[in-house]
C-alpha cells in the first residue's frame, strides 16, 4: 500500500507537470483567456479526482476474490467514464466560462501522468541522493 501512495504521488506530480504547461500555452494562444485557464483547471482537478477515484478502489478490489474485485473495477471504471462525461458535458454547456478544449487537456492530463510517474520517480530518486 505504501508503493501505491507514492505512486499516486507521483502521478499527481506528473499532472501538474502536464498542466502547467498547457494552462500557459492556452493563456496565450486562446481568445477568452480566463475560460481557458478556467478549463485547464476544471479537467485538472476533475483529472485529480479521478486518480483518488483509481487509488481507492483499486486499495478495495485488492481485498476482495478475483470474481467480484474484476466486477468491482469495471463498475469503478463505468463510473469514472461517466464523470468525466459530465465534467465535459458542463463544460460545454458553460463554454463562455469554462473552455472545453482546456477541460479535454486538463483531463488528458490522467492518461499522461501515467505515461510520465516512471519519470517523475527517477527524478525523485536522484533528487533523494543530491
């Protein structure tokens, strides 16, 4: 379990890094500036939401017998994709106040701090021997 918390940590560390550079390249290139930087936070913490959502329940499906953890993570996943059909869907609806190509990137950001915790956990790990 303590493996997995620093994994989240450093999945979490892997979506700033994405968020960070995508809320300033949308600030600039984007005309309504304030609903871009708005959207890129609203999928950000959506993103985040849903990492906590993963963790959890992994951390319960792993108490459990094959049949019903298997069962347990597909209706975990239902609801995460269902989620992040409403944070877009509001976003949409809202899209004077929350662009919804930043809040697709901000949510982008989950598939990409998976791609990037190997490499935000060699840094740290050189960063512990500095």
């Amino acid at each position: 379990m303590k493996k997995a918390k620093q994994i989240l940590k450093e999945m979490f560390a892997g979506l700033l890094v994405w968020l960070i550079p995508v809320l300033i390249i949308l600030v600039i290139v984007a005309g309504n500036k304030l609903a871009a930087a708005a959207g890129v936070l609203f999928g950000g913490m959506a993103a985040a939401g849903l990492l906590l959502h993963m963790f959890h329940h992994l951390d319960i499906a792993l108490s459990m017998d094959v049949k019903h953890a298997q069962k347990h993570m597909q209706f975990a996943t239902l609801k995460r994709f269902f989620f992040m059909a409403v944070v877009l869907a509001v976003s949409m609806a809202g899209y004077k106040y929350i662009h919804p190509a930043g809040t697709v990137l901000g949510l982008f950001g989950m598939k990409i701090s998976a791609y990037l915790q190997p490499v935000v956990h060699k840094m740290a790990g050189r960063i512990q021997r500095w």
